[in-house]
C-alpha cells in the first residue's frame, strides 16, 4: 500500500465512513484532488486526502492512478459550476489548464472569500458534500477559502483552530468565520460574515441569515437558530 496515490477524475467521488455504499457520506473528492491509499479490501479503498489529511473509503473502480513527482500546475474552478472536459465540475475543483471559469492559486483574499460565497446561494445543504449539488457548512467555507487562496481543514471543528479572535462585532469585516457551538461547547457549525450583522451558511441551504451576540437569527421564523461561540479572523 505504501506510495500508492491517486486522484479524482471524475466530477465527484463520495468518500463513505465504512466500505458500504449505505455507510455515511463523510465528504467527497472533487476533481482533480489527489490522496494517499492507505489500506484497501476487494471492491474499496481506504484513503487520506493530500488537500486535507481526511480519511475514509472510496469505490476501488473510481481511482485513478497518480504520481505525485509529476504534478501539473493548476487552476482552481472559481464559479458554482463549469464543464471540463466532457465533465460538470462544481466550485473548488482542480484542473491543469485556464478557463473563463478559473483561477490560479492567489494570495489569501477576503473580497474573494466572500464573492466566492455568495455565488453558491441557494446550493442545497448535504451531510458530508462539497458540490453546488449539495455542501455542507465547513465545506462550504473551505471551498470558498480554496478560491480565495487559503487552505483549510474540512471540519468546522478543526476549522476553529485556525486565526485570530474578533472580540466584538463591532469589528468584524466582511470575510471574517462564525463558529457556533452546542449545548455541550462542541463546534457544530460555522459561516462566513458578510458584515458585523450578516452571516451566508449553508443551513437547509447557503442562505444569508442575521446575527447577533446570540447567535444566528432567522427573520422567517423570528429565532435564533445556532448559538454563537466565538469569530475569527483568518484573512
């Protein structure tokens, strides 16, 4: 199993908890990123993303071999959706040539960040899914931050790790990251501020919602529906 690598090459790939096509969806592989196989059974293997570091298990009839000693330069896919090579590749895909629909890795950008956000409004929420098809709330920040030139975790959780503190709202900036938590303290969601009283998550879907020091307010229902724990900044 050692030095055996691979890449999506299709549009999207599920990445499952356990080798069982019921098992969990935990995340997916967009096109173009790259993994190590780290263990594998007849029809499945398991897999640590290069992007990432996140694991689990992949159909062994969707992997592509890959030598890393050769990587091309790429580009990122910048808009909700594009067509590639005869395949339809959502935001945060990784391709080896310019497109209309394209960008090179930049510097970290927070008008970036957010531009790349709000494209995705309206993109159903999906447990474990990273596609203007369906993306959860920490892959949904991700993708955007991969647009704007910044690499981060998969997980809200680990996501939290990352910046620095903003005290007050009052001093948050467009493009600064909402964590909010459970009744146990637990990180359970997260969102990028669009100013010191708007927030766009992906919650039922990327939605732009109001906050406050509580937290995150839904002017449909008239209640807060995340607590907030705290904001950082990472731009």
């Amino acid at each position: 199993m050692n030095n055996k690598h691979g890449i999506c090459s299709l549009s999207v790939i599920p990445i499952r908890s356990n080798p069982s096509h019921e098992s969990e969806l935990v995340s997916e592989l967009l096109y173009g990123e790259t993994y190590d196989v780290v263990d594998e059974n007849d029809e499945w293997l398991y897999i640590k993303t290069i992007c990432d570091a996140y694991e689990g298990w992949i159909r062994k009839l969707q992997h592509t071999d890959f030598d890393v000693n050769q990587a091309e330069k790429t580009y990122i896919v910048a808009s909700p959706i594009t067509n590639f090579d005869g395949k339809v590749l959502s935001m945060g895909s990784f391709i080896t040539q310019k497109t209309p629909d394209s960008i090179q890795k930049c510097e970290p950008d927070a008008e970036l960040f957010t531009k790349a956000a709000k494209a995705l409004l309206g993109a159903p929420y999906r447990w474990g899914g990273k596609t203007i098809f369906g993306i959860d709330c920490s892959a949904f920040v991700q993708v955007c931050a991969r647009v704007a030139g910044l690499s981060l975790p998969r997980d809200a959780s680990q996501q939290a790790s990352k910046g620095q503190i903003v005290y007050f709202l009052d001093e948050v900036k467009a493009g600064d990251i909402a964590f909010f938590k459970n009744a146990e303290g637990k990180i359970v969601h997260v969102g990028i501020m669009l100013s010191k009283d708007t927030i766009i998550h992906s919650s039922g879907c990327v939605r732009i919602d109001a906050i406050d020091q509580t937290g995150i307010f839904n002017r449909e229902t008239k209640r807060h529906t995340h607590q907030l724990a705290f904001i950082k900044r990472i731009f």
